[in-house]
C-alpha cells in the first residue's frame, strides 16, 4: 500500500468521526418564533416581553462561545420574531411552509392568537399561548430571583409583560426539558397547554 494511500486509509475513521459529531449537535437545538408587536401601538411591550423571554435562556446550560441566542431545556434555542402588528397570517404561513421553526409563542389579542392557531393546525410546529405568570412583587422566592436578574441585565424593574416572556419561555423550558427535546409535536403541544396555568418558576 502507498503511503499516500495509507494515510488516507488512516484518516477516515477521523472524518467519520467528526462527521457523526456534528449531526448530533445539528440535532440538539430548536428554534422558536416570538410572535409580538415590534413596530406601531404596542411595540414596547412586544419589547418588554421579548427581554423577559430572553433573560431565561441565559439563565441555565449556557456554555462560552455559544452560536445559539441560548439555552432552554438542556438544547440550544435560536430565536426569532415576528411582527405582530405586520401581516401574522402571511408570516405564520411563511413559517408553517418552511418548517424551520419548532415553537410559536404568540401574544396578542385573542383574534390574531385564534388565527395563529388556525394557520398552524396540522403542522409539526407547537403552539404557545400567553399564560398567567407570578406577579412581579410577589414574594416568591422565583420571582424575587427574576426581578433581581432583570433589574442587573436592563437596569429597571420587569413590568407584567416581561414577566409573562419569561414565564412563555420557562414553560418551553420544562416541556422540552421533561421529554427532552421536540421531536415529538403531539406531547409538545399537550404539555404546553398543561402548564399555562399554574407555572412556578
């Protein structure tokens, strides 16, 4: 045998090996479309809520040099928004089309969540609906530790709105952590509507 030939030989259990490391990490993500107002009437509390949601994915399984926009359950979110007070229904079906996206959380009023729902029925992709979060105030210790963790990142107390991004993206958190991804859409989808109302952080 060559040499030139030989370490070719050599080399591609070392190719092989690098190629299977990189599908599993392919794999170990998700992604998640924010639906809230960005531009027009509303647009700070979309902002309000966006900070909210983002604080938790910085709050557990982070690691240095990160490319995701964080963590939620033990995978590497990738967050995106879409402009509630822009055209959802064309958005929502951009979305449902492309299937690169494994969770919409939406806020809104209840007519543009209802179409949201509609436009995503029989899809692969889950849907989040705003639940009720703890009050920021209360004297829970979860809450004390929010607000203490938003106040350091943004330098003001969290209103009602952030509180309900974060609770939006605990919720993702525990429902991805507890079957340990989203593969699964049906149980996604069950699990999320169970833990609207109550959650403790």
């Amino acid at each position: 045998m060559k040499i030139r030939d030989t370490i070719a030989f050599l080399l591609l259990p070392v190719v092989a090996g690098i190629a299977l490391s990189i599908d599993p990490a392919a794999a170990h993500r998700f992604d998640v479309a924010l639906v809230i107002p960005v531009s027009g009437a509303g647009s700070a509390q979309g902002r309000q809520i966006h900070d909210g949601f983002m604080l938790a994915t910085t709050e557990r399984d982070s690691h240095p040099d990160q490319e995701s926009d964080g963590h939620l359950g033990g995978l590497d979110v990738y967050v995106s928004v879409i402009d509630g007070n822009g055209d959802v229904a064309a958005d929502i079906g951009s979305v449902a089309t492309r299937g690169d996206i494994d969770i919409v959380a939406a806020f809104g009023p209840e007519k543009t969540l209802s179409l949201i729902g509609k436009l995503l029925d029989g899809t692969k992709i889950a849907l989040l609906l705003p639940g009720r979060s703890p009050i920021p105030g209360s004297d829970l210790p979860a809450v004390a530790a929010f607000m203490t963790a938003y106040h350091g990142e943004h330098g003001s107390r969290p209103s009602s709105r952030a509180a309900r991004g974060y609770d939006a993206a605990r919720r993702i958190d525990a429902a991805v952590r507890d079957q340990g991804g989203v593969d699964d859409t049906a149980s996604l989808r069950r699990r999320l509507g169970e833990n609207a109302r109550p959650f403790n952080w």
